[in-house]
C-alpha cells in the first residue's frame, strides 16, 4: 500500500484541522497557495513541502516572522521527520507531519466514531457547535466554513472559521443559495469549481478562486435544525466519501440539538425554581420593605436632626433597590398578559427618561428621545420597566466617559420599532452570548442579574422581539419590534393619550 501522509494544522487558539498532502504543498497568506492560512503573521507565500525518495522536504521562503524547525529557525532546505512539530510565524502556526496507513474505508469508519463521540460529551450548545465545525472542517479537508442555526423563524450564524464577521462577500456562494440549501434539504457538493461551468461563470467565484464547496443542511429526522458551509480555495487531494460525510453531519445535528434541549430543560427547571421562590418569600418580603419605608418616612419627617435625616434617607434608598429587585424577580417568574392601552410613544418615552436627566448630566451623557407621532397598544407600567432598564444599562456602559444614549422609533410594516443607542464600553462577544440568561450580571457589583431577561420576558408578552447588538469600544444598540395591534377611532386621541400617559411613564413599578 503506497505511504500517505497528511498535514496536521493547529493555530493559537487551539483550532485543528488536518490537510492530505500531494507531493509539493505550498503553504502561505495568499489564495494561490495550496494550503491557505489566513493570518498576517504569515507571508503570502511562506513555505514549500516536497516529497522526494518517501522522505519530505521542508524550505521556509524567506519569510518575515520565519519558520521553526526543534526550536531552531529554519534556514535553506530541511528534511522532516512525521511527528516533529514545525512552528510558525512566532507559533501562530504548529504544523506537523503525520503518516498515515489506514485504508480509505477505516478512515471512513474512523470519522464516524469520532463523530460520534460528540453524542457521549456533555458540553454546553456553544462549546458543541464549535466542535461540530472543526471536526466537519477537518474531516472534510477544507480550510474556512461557518454553522448557521434556526432562531426564531431565521437562520444566525453561530459559529465561523477563517472568515471575516460580514460573510456575505466572504464566501463562494450567496447567502441566498445558503438558504435555499436550508430550506429545500438540498445539498451543494462541489469537489472541483472548475467542472461546473455554471459557477465558474460568477464573478465572486473567480475573485477568489474557488476550488472546492460544500454547504449541507443538518437535519434532524427530516426536520431541518440549520446549515453548514466549508470551502476551500485548493482542491481536496482525497476528498470525503459524501455517505459518509453527510453520516457525520447528520450525528452532529444529533449532537447539537440534544445540547440545545439539555440547556431548554436547564432553564425550564431555573424558571420554576424562581417562580417557587417568588410566591413564598418575596411577596413577604416586599411587605416587610413596605413597613421599613413607612417608619423611616415617619421618622424622617418628624425630626429636624440632620443627621438623622441623612440616616433616614439612606435607609429609604436601600428600600427602594430591595423593593425594585424584588419586583425583577416577581416579574421575571410570572407570565403576564399585557394591560394594553393607547400610547403616544413620544410623551410616554420622555417621561420615562425626564427623572433619568440629572444623573446623565452628571455623567456628561445626553438623553436624547427623537422620532415620528406614533399611536401603540402597550401595558404602559410593564414597558416602563423595559425602558427604565436600557437605559440604566446604557448609563451603566458609559461611566467615565462622554457621549449620548439616544432611543429613537420609526413605524415599520407591522409593528413599531424601538432603538435604544450608547457610545459607551461595549460588551464583549462571548458576553453578548449570555446577555439574556437568567441571574447572568456584567459590569455590575450588584443586582439579580434577571434585568436584561426580564426585559425580554416583558418584550415577548407583548409579542415583539429584542435584538441586541454590541461590540467592545464601539458602544451597544437593543432593537425592539413590537406588533400592530389595532386601535379604535376612540383611542385616536393625542391630547388625552399624551396626558394620561405621561404620568403613567413616570411611575415606576
């Protein structure tokens, strides 16, 4: 049986994936390269592999941040044992021969198992997902590929490879044949670009040169979960056997959703622990905070003693952050129909933000409310506490700094879209990931950590849906859209909605 050997390829984030090897292999930034590794560490053209007399060759071509061969830097031409690590570009790179003696068929069978390995780990969704997608990546021999996911009714991506945070324009297809792959269970295989005339013809497939796709939808007993792309700018030596390959997707989809269900039951089980918790104590609790503030406002008022004013007062704002805790735990365990009345959203946000103003003064950050007249049927007290939330939040986000936290809203086809905009910190990735997650709290010394769940929680009982979009450095943005719901000719009425309304979007729950 003739050698074969593959190159095994790990980069500084502990990402592996392993390429077959022909008997020349150029490695390097640049498309034309056999093996592409995108990072600036490394030269467009970095290294050459070559296969003479069953012993490889490896030659470092004059790069920048060079190449290391057993802790020596690589100069001129070097015989490579298989198992000896090769060193990258300060290690951003660790590249190592590896020989292999396996029959096509124990490969085959070898890539399933492993697969299925994924089945027996108990790994949170995130930490599945990226396995998933390296384990696809490297069986498939390809360099780059992403894993979308259905939420909510669209497909989000979820994790990627190698590509930039904008995939459109980044990869081989459009995303429109990425949905239709999704949405007909069709899959697209391409092992050589240049055999399928029809592609080859598409300008973004010449730009940057395509040789291999494949983009498969994961099912789940015929019910489709998401979809999975990988590509390749070489063409696959060996490539997978596709029954075998689209066997390995299927476990993975297996593996994906039984994490996803695990985490649902996780919650489902946190929710009523929660909803436990709030009907026996917090309701005798909050009376106990009602007393407390009766006698302190008592006391207050009935002595002239400074000091003990001031004592009095700090007492007072104690009650008021138990009580409005209290109040974010009662909210988050109970499932609420909404009150709705008829809201004009302009005076109803300003009263919502008219208490906040001095305390942004304080910070140098402007309040700002903008947008058109807009009539809306909303329970006025339960999204006063969505409002008052963002917008603590954004004034968390920018302590010791500058700039304005704008909530504007435009009507769109049907429903009303909310935005509320800081230029403050940012939130990190892995951050944003959690941001809904019950008890989960970021950048604060205290509280529940149910803020931002409940906000969602009072969002999806109105029907809407919450998008929150942030990035370190670059500030934070929540967009929220709310259904139409109709409204009488009686309920069009400015002047009284915007009276009436007023008071109730200062009156804090």
């Amino acid at each position: 049986m003739a050698q074969r050997y593959q190159l095994l390829i790990r980069d500084r984030h502990g990402f592996e994936r392993s390429v077959p090897l022909a008997r020349s292999v150029t490695v390097g930034r640049q498309s034309l390269c056999d093996v592409v590794l995108s990072d600036n560490m490394i030269s467009r053209n970095h290294l050459r592999l070559e296969l003479q007399d069953d012993t490889w060759w490896v030659e470092d071509l004059k790069t920048t941040h060079g190449s290391f061969y057993m802790g020596q830097p690589l100069t001129g031409r070097q015989a490579w044992e298989p198992g000896t690590p090769l060193l990258l570009a300060d290690s951003a790179y660790t590249l190592t021969l590896v020989r292999t003696d396996h029959s096509s068929s124990e490969i085959h069978l070898q890539a399933i198992l492993d697969a299925a390995q994924l089945l027996a780990q108990e790994s949170d969704l995130e930490d599945m997902l990226e396995q998933s997608l390296d384990r696809l990546l490297s069986i498939s021999g390809t360099d780059r590929g992403f894993l979308m996911l259905l939420e909510d009714g669209e497909l989000a991506c979820r994790v990627q490879r190698n590509l930039g945070q904008e995939l459109e324009g980044q990869i081989q297809l459009s995303m429109s044949s990425v949905h239709k792959v999704f949405e007909t269970g069709d899959p697209i295989w391409i092992l050589n670009v240049a055999e399928d005339g029809q592609l080859l013809s598409q300008h973004s497939i010449q730009r940057l040169e395509l040789k291999t796709i494949l983009c498969l939808p994961l099912l789940l007993q015929g019910r489709r979960i998401g979809v999975v792309y990988l590509d390749s700018r070489r063409p696959i030596i060996e490539p997978p056997d596709r029954p075998t390959f689209e066997a390995i997707v299927s476990l993975c989809a297996i593996a994906i959703e039984r994490s996803r269900l695990s985490e649902e039951n996780l919650r489902s089980h946190v929710l009523a622990t929660v909803g436990q918790v709030a009907s026996s104590i917090v309701h005798d609790f909050k009376n106990g905070l009602f007393v407390l503030r009766g006698h302190a406002d008592l006391l207050e008022l009935s002595t002239e003693d400074t000091k003990v004013r001031h004592h009095c007062r700090k007492i007072l704002e104690c009650v008021d952050r138990l009580t409005h805790l209290s109040q974010d735990v009662l909210d988050f365990a109970k499932v609420r129909e909404p009150r709705r009345e008829t809201v004009d959203l302009r005076p109803f946000l300003e009263a919502v933000i008219e208490p906040l103003v001095p305390r942004a003064a304080e910070m140098g950050v402007t309040l700002q409310a903008e947008g058109p007249p807009c009539l809306i049927k909303l329970d006025p007290a339960r999204f006063t506490r969505v409002m008052e939330n963002l917008l603590a939040n954004a004034m968390d986000a920018t302590v010791g700094m500058t700039g304005e936290i704008l909530v504007n809203w435009i009507q769109t086809t049907g429903g009303v879209q909310i935005r509320v905009k800081d230029q403050g910190r940012g939130i990190p990735k892995r951050v944003v990931k959690r941001i809904f997650e019950p008890f989960f709290s970021y950048g604060k010394k205290r509280g529940t950590g149910l803020g931002m769940a409940t906000v969602k929680k009072i969002v999806e009982e109105h029907g809407g849906t919450l998008e929150f979009l942030s990035e370190e450095g670059q500030g934070t943005e929540v967009i929220i859209l709310l259904p139409d719901h109709p409204i009488t000719e009686d309920h069009r009425l400015p002047d009284e909605s915007t009276g009436e309304h007023r008071n109730l979007g200062a009156e804090r729950v």
